[in-house]
C-alpha cells in the first residue's frame, strides 16, 4: 500500500548524449585526409555533377551509376563517378580543319 509519506519511486533520467555523426558516418570506415576513396555521399555527388539529389537518386535508382548502400544511406565510390562521368560527358568537338 502507497500512503503519502513514502517518496514515489521514480527511475532518475539517464543523461542525453548528444550526437556529433550520424549513424551511417560512424560505419564508414575513417581515411586519412578524406583520400582518394572515400566514399562520396548523394549531396557531394549532386554538386560534382551540378544536379539535384533527386537526379542522383533517379541515376542510381536506375543503374546507371553504381553505388553502395550502407544502411539507410547511397554512397558513391570516387572510381565509379568518375567513370560515369568519362561514359556521359560530351566529348568535345573535333577540330575541323579544311
């Protein structure tokens, strides 16, 4: 029986960390100076191309650019773009010379 007298027996609140990397970020292997491998996430991927991230997600959605899903999130490894853009950029014009 509770009776007034008897202080209510409350768990004390655990203390909120606060978080300074999203879970996907705290997977992803650390590479020294960002390398050259790192692997480059929608946002960096959109402004190499200077398109949106729905236009990114759409191309990997599709096939057309290869990409890694680490939990919840698309990564793009740096070889890959590149190779993607050699397939789709224009290719100059050859000079004509008569």
């Amino acid at each position: 029986m509770i009776t007034e007298t008897d202080p209510p027996e409350v768990q004390p609140s655990q203390p909120v960390v606060e978080q300074t990397k999203d879970l996907v970020t705290r997977l992803l292997p650390e590479s020294e100076n960002g390398g050259r491998n790192r692997l480059l996430s929608v946002k960096e991927v959109a402004e190499q191309l200077g398109v949106c991230t729905a236009t990114v997600y759409r191309l990997c959605d599709c096939g057309e650019l290869p990409h890694l899903r680490v939990v919840h999130s698309i990564r793009i490894r740096p070889p890959d773009l590149e190779a993607f853009l050699a397939h789709h950029m224009p290719k100059p014009p050859r000079d004509r010379r008569f």
